[in-house]
C-alpha cells in the first residue's frame, strides 16, 4: 500500500479520462465538479437522497440535514450540472444508494467514490451493493478513512468498515492519501491497467509516497495528520 502525501483532489488527476464513475453522497456538488474537472470521465453519475435519514447513529453527523435543505441542495446541483446532464455526461439520481445500485449492470462502472452515510453499516451496505457493479479491473474509492475521536463523535465507521470488506473480498489497499480526511483507493485487481496507471501517474509526478510494506500484517499504524482548521491531531488508521 502507498501512504501518498496528497489530497484527494490532486489525486483525480491521475485517473485516465473517458471512464465511467459514480460518486455517493453528492451534496453540494464540489467533488463532482473536481472530478469532472481533473478526470472528464465519460459518465459521471451522482447519488444522493437529499433526505433527512432518521437513524439514531446518523442524528449525530452534520451532512444528516433536514428535507427543506437537501431540497434546495438538490435544486442547486440540478443547476449546477445542468449542462453536463443536458449531454449525457453526468447523470443525477436521488434516491438511497444501495437501492439505486440494483439499477445498474454488474461490472458497469471504472470506480465509485463513497461518502455518503459514514456510519459503519452504511459504508458496509455501500461497498457490498457496488461491488460488483465496479467492472474487476475498477476501483472502489472513499472519503473519510479516519478513527480519531472527532470521527467517533459522529459515528463514523469508515474504517472498520473499508477494513471488513478487504478482508472479505480480497480486494487490495492500493492507497491512502495523507491528509486530514484521508481517501482510501482500493484496487479490486492490483496488477490491472488502471490500478497500474494511477500507481504510476503518482510515483511519475514526483508527489511523496511512502510504501506500507505487508499493511495487513499491521493492525494500527498511528499518524499525525491536520485537520481542516490546521491544528494537529493524533489519528488512528488501520489499515487491514
């Protein structure tokens, strides 16, 4: 595994355009329009309820807004993409993930990026209904692959979640990046073409990766990463 000092925005620079993704948990819309900024995918397609979500393990996390405002997020995004949806580019959906996923052939997508519920059975239900809708060659990406006790606060489960499912499935902790809301990558084929490709592009374009020799035999590495507001804070992440 690559520990790649980068943040996830930089980091969309080294997926080859013209693939087909999905981002979970669209919110406002600023990712997405980074992703079809840094990567011109081919088809991008958005999924999000904009509903409130009345479960006590989510109450806690401020993305969890009430009707009235994932309305108006909604609308914004509608707007906001107009353009890209008029052409085909971009498909929006609102509608829960793991049930709009039925929608969608298997082995459809290049790679989904999850960050929408980041309680631990949401990110679960999330990584099993899309993978096998990501083609054997794809990746399954995340945003949010924390322990620190401002995450727990909120419930987050990202990590015991990422981590129960590459031990299930095989699939290969291909990267994390080193910033204060880490992404996770994960490769569900490390020696394919785009697995390859963005292990490449990284290493080529001279940003600092630190390589995690045998990480399933590690099960806690403690970094000291920044937070948002710059201040330090001690971070757990496990990274099997």
């Amino acid at each position: 595994m690559l520990l790649v000092f980068t943040d996830r925005t930089t980091l969309l620079s080294a997926l080859p355009p013209g693939l087909t993704g999905a981002e979970i948990g669209t919110a406002g819309g600023d990712f997405a329009q980074a992703i079809l900024d840094r990567s011109a995918p081919a088809r991008l397609h958005l999924i999000d309820p904009y509903r409130f979500i009345d479960s006590p393990d989510y109450l806690p996390d401020m993305s969890n807004v009430d009707d009235a405002e994932g309305e108006r997020r909604f609308r914004f995004v509608q707007d906001r993409f107009a353009t890209p949806i008029a052409s085909g580019q971009v498909a929006l959906h609102r509608a829960a993930s793991p049930k709009i996923a039925a929608q969608f052939d298997d082995d459809y997508f290049d790679y989904v990026y999850i960050d929408g519920n980041h309680t631990q059975s949401a990110v679960a239900a999330d990584l099993d209904a899309f993978d096998r809708k990501v083609k054997p060659e794809g990746l399954i990406m995340g945003h949010d692959y924390v322990a620190h006790p401002g995450a727990k606060a909120l419930n987050f489960g990202v990590v015991e979640a990422v981590n129960a499912f590459v031990k299930k499935t095989g699939c290969e902790f291909l990267m994390l990046t080193y910033e204060g809301a880490p992404s996770f990558i994960l490769a569900k084929n490390r020696g394919s073409p785009l697995a390859q490709r963005l292990v490449s592009a990284v290493l080529s374009s001279m940003i600092p990766a630190v390589a995690i020799l045998k990480a399933e035999d590690k099960v806690m590495g403690q970094w000291d990463v920044c937070n948002e507001q710059g201040e330090r804070m001690r971070t757990l992440l496990a990274f099997r």
